[in-house]
C-alpha cells in the first residue's frame, strides 16, 4: 500500500486545525448553521436526521491495520461502538456530537486519515478495485493513477466548487469490480503492444434520478497524457455544467444534452490549448508513487502444493468452510496466496456495519495474514488482499468466532443498502429493515438453490446511494401520500456489460416486498438456462413473463 509523506500529513493537520476554528465559532454563535453548512461538508460532516454523521476518507479503499484499530478507537470514544463502510470505499460514523468532531479529525490524522473532499461539490473519494494489484485477471495495477489523481484533487480550488460533486472509478482488470460506467468519469488501465500503460475514458456515467451508462470519450491516453486531459474535462465540465438547478448539475446530463461529439470537441480544444508546462513531471511523479507502494514478501510456510492438498482437505472435512472458500475467496497473482473478502452482511444483520470489536478483529487478522493491509469494497465488505493458502482455514476459524464468515459474497443476500430513513434526512424509506428481511429470507435460499448470478441492491430515495439501478433486482423506497412504498426494478448490470434496471410496475410496501422478492427468484430459476444470469434471462424472457408472476400471485 502507498506510504504517505510530510506533505500529506501537513495538509492534514492544517486542515484539522483550520475545522476546530470553525467548528469553536459555530459553538459561540458567531458562525450560522447556513455559513457553516459548506464548511463543515468540505470535512465531510452531514446533519442527519438525528445527529450529525462524519465520513471519513479511504483513499481508493486501501487502509493499513493500524488505521482500522483507530477507527474502531473512535467508533468507542465518539460514537456507540461501530461504523458503516459505504459504497464509495469510506466509512461513516453517525453519532458523533459538534463539539467532539475535531477532536475526532485530531485522532484520524495520527494515523494519516482524514474527511477532506469527502462531501461537497468537489472531487469526491476516488475508488477502485478492491482487489487491485493482487487480481489474477489485471493487466495494470490502477492504485498508483489512483493516487495521482488524489494528489492532483486535493485541495484543488479550481476544482472545489464544482457544479456538482464529482466521481472517479478506475479499473485495470478484464473484470469491471469497480462499476467504472456508472460514474462521472471512469479508467480504464490496460497495456499497450510495446507494454506501456495506455487508458480508456467514459464519461457521464452515474445513478441518482436520471441513471446515465458512461460513453467512451477517449481511448489509449498515455500516462503523459493523462492529467492534462482529465484536467480538460473537468473545465469543459466546469465552465458549461449547470449550476441554476442541481438535478441538472452532473456532468452526465451535460454529456447528455450537447451530445458526446460536441462535449468531445470542447475536450480536445480545451486540451490543445492548455498549458502543458504546469504537468511537467507527471511521469516522474507516477514513479515515484510506484516506489512508495510497498509490495508483501511473499513467502510460504509451506510449499504450494502442499499448501494446496492440505487446503482440499480441510475443505473436503468442513462443509462449512468449503462454501466460505467458494464464495468469498479469489485467485491471487501470487503462486500460493488467495484475496479472502470478509462479508458485512450476516443474516438479519445491516449491510456494511461492522462493530469495534470487529474492526479490532479485521485489523488483528491483517497484520497476522494480510501484511497488515485491508481493503474496503463498494458492496460495502471487506478484503483481506494477501492470504496464504496454509492460513485460510484458521482465518476462517477466527473470522466465525466473530461473526463475520458469512459465506454469501456476491450471492443475493450480500446486498448493498444506504441507511435510509433510519439515519439519513433526503430519504423517503426505510431501507435497513427490508434489507435484514430478505437476507434472512435469500439466505436460506441460498443453502438449497444455486443463486449465483443475481444481486439485489435496496435505496431509501431517488439519490441511489443504494446503487439499485444497476442489480438484477433493485428496490426503490419512495414515500405515496405518506406512505413507504417500493418500486422494483429488474435487469440491472454495473460490469462492462452496464445496463440500467427497467422498473416493473407498481410498487409494493414493506411486507410486500419479500414475497414480490421470492416470486422474482422462483420465475429466474423455472426459465434460466444452464448458468444464466439474472439479467441475462431477463433480457431472453421480457419484463412481462416476471411481472405476471409477482402481480398475478395471490
């Protein structure tokens, strides 16, 4: 993982020192709520509908040991034991009191963590695959551009008071595990024929109330090249997106509206243009943070192939461990390692909570297996990148002890949910308690069918921070005359092959929704062929074939 140097951690501190100011001044009176509304967000401090709620900075989700046992110290001290990993790779607190909040910043920053550009309409939290620089399908390791692209945005004040929040993806696997085209700008890292690093460019992609699937805009940019283009498409954005009406502020409804070619050519004139000289030295730069991105001393404590027999076996002994390696353990790139995700989501539990006992565990379990590094996930897990093979099972066993083995990563009852009504002030439903329903319901499912291939995410409001747009089965939560109901949609997809979900017909209330739920599954597994997916039979069948199923059932 990336070493930060002095630089990082001075702009850390002044930052902190700079939010206590402020934060004293709202204390006193002299600064109103309305005047320290865009100054608390630029340290990613929310009021909810309860409390204020802080998010904290994972940088492309990448954190060491000790900076997960400081989050864990904090969720004790300032907030009532745990914290929520999100979809955008952080982790929110959402109980912490005004006056404390500084004091928080304080204890994340010896530890190099921080809130900036968390919120606002700024360039949020870049995120990537979880799985970067260890997967067996990657061509590039996309985390050093990652960290370049922190370092170009940070503080940027050409790029602080953006239309509208702004988000990066970057992939550099046949694989798309970061859902690059549903976001504002999304990287594509391959290699080129002489083994250079060469990147491909969507833009305008998103989800919110008008999903957009992002549209290629560039191909091939060499490593030189890219900076100074990204900068050109954050000026053409800056200079044309709307500003009078924030439904219509996203770079993808400016896409939109002057048609790809046209954005395209303000691009590559704003490109041409520019002043190059201001990025001189942006290889060197990218250099020296692939210098500072320690590798782990891969060594086994057993040979591979004895590695490997004695794994079978214990798989073979242990039904139970055998479906956890089947579902939450990956292929490595290393000869005798494997990436191990550990899931937030238990049966009836809340997706992406983890408590501080569980942090200490995750941090503990790292610096014995992992090399000390964690990842978090935009399904809201965890991962634990560098695992020998002759380690699994007994990470396994701790992990159980815990109760964070759940064997169901990427199977439908891992499902990404925001917090919904029960925290957040934009939403319109609750989204928690529908989640912990259909866990508890799909888990059992799950144990007698094979259900790999279907995923179901759940949004509280139209902002979509449950990413239900783009899962084979996504559940919108909307408020009718006073009333929580949900609207499903169907075919969903957030890989390469991106599709956004059609929505089936009329929604359903709370207790509703499971059955609709269960009727979905029962028509996906009559009609799916061989090992079809369930978009993938959505698209063969049509809508109507599963609408008559849910709506005609008594």
């Amino acid at each position: 993982m990336y070493q930060y140097d002095k630089l990082d951690q001075a702009l850390v501190d002044a930052r902190t020192r700079e939010f206590r100011d402020q934060v004293n001044r709202r204390l006193a009176g002299t600064l109103t709520e309305e005047e320290f509304k865009p100054l608390r967000l630029m340290n990613g401090l929310y009021l909810q509908l309860h409390a204020y709620m802080l998010r904290v900075a994972i940088p492309y989700g990448v954190m060491s040991s000790r900076q997960m046992h400081q989050l864990a110290f904090i969720a004790d001290k300032y907030d009532r034991g745990y914290g929520h990993f999100t979809t955008r790779q952080n982790i929110q607190f959402n109980w912490p009191q005004l006056v404390e909040t500084p004091d928080i910043l304080d204890d994340l920053a010896t530890v190099q963590m921080h809130a900036i550009q968390t919120s606002g309409n700024c360039i949020r939290n870049v995120t990537t695959d979880p799985f970067a620089g260890v997967a067996a399908d990657e061509s590039v390791d996309p985390r050093a551009v990652c960290e370049l692209l922190r370092q170009w945005s940070t503080g940027m004040p050409e790029f602080s008071y953006l239309p509208r929040k702004f988000k990066f993806a970057l992939t550099g696997a046949t694989a798309d595990r970061a859902a690059i085209k549903f976001h504002d700008i999304g990287l594509q890292l391959k290699r080129g024929a002489d083994g250079q690093t060469l990147t491909d460019i969507w833009v305008g992609g998103g989800q919110g109330r008008t999903p957009r699937i992002a549209q290629l805009l560039k191909q091939n940019i060499a490593v030189e090249d890219l900076l100074p283009y990204l900068d050109a498409v954050m000026r053409v954005y800056n200079l044309y997106g709307n500003r009078d009406n924030k439904y219509k502020a996203r770079i993808k409804i400016l896409v939109a509206s002057l048609g790809l070619d046209v954005f395209a050519a303000k691009v590559e004139a704003e490109f041409t243009r520019a002043d190059r000289s201001r990025f001189d030295g942006v290889t060197d730069t990218l250099a020296r943070i692939e210098s500072r991105i320690t590798v782990p001393d891969y060594k086994l404590s057993a040979n591979a192939d004895e590695a490997s027999q004695s794994l079978a076996s214990k798989r073979a002994a242990d039904p139970a461990f055998d479906a956890w390696v089947k579902t939450n353990v990956f292929e490595h790139i290393q000869q005798g390692y494997r990436i191990a995700v550990i899931s937030l989501k238990p049966v009836g539990g809340i997706p992406g909570d983890a408590s501080s006992d569980q942090m200490r565990l995750v941090a503990r379990l790292a610096e014995t297996f992992s090399s000390a590094e964690i990842r978090v996930t935009h399904r809201q897990n965890l991962v634990l990148p560098h695992v020998a093979l002759q380690h699994l099972h007994e990470l396994w066993m701790q992990l159980c002890g815990a109760g964070l083995a759940e064997s169901n990563v990427d199977l439908p009852s891992d499902i990404i949910a925001c917090p919904g009504l029960d925290y957040c002030a934009l939403a319109k439903a609750r989204s928690i308690p529908v989640a912990q329903q259909l866990s508890s319901q799909l888990r059992g499912r799950e144990a007698n069918n094979n259900l790999t291939g279907l995923s179901i995410n759940i949004s509280g409001c139209i902002n979509a921070c449950g990413h239900h747009h783009v899962a084979s089965v996504g559940i919108l939560g909307l408020e009718k005359k006073g009333v929580e109901t949900y609207q499903i949609t169907l075919g969903g997809r957030n890989n390469l092959d991106a599709s956004v979900g059609e929505v089936l017909g009329p929604g359903f209330s709370a207790d509703e929704v499971p059955q609709a739920v269960n009727q979905l599954v029962d028509t996906w597994v009559q009609r799916r062929e061989a090992q079809e997916s369930f978009s993938d039979t959505y698209d063969r069948v049509g809508k109507q074939v599963f609408a008559e199923a849910v709506y005609a059932a008594p």
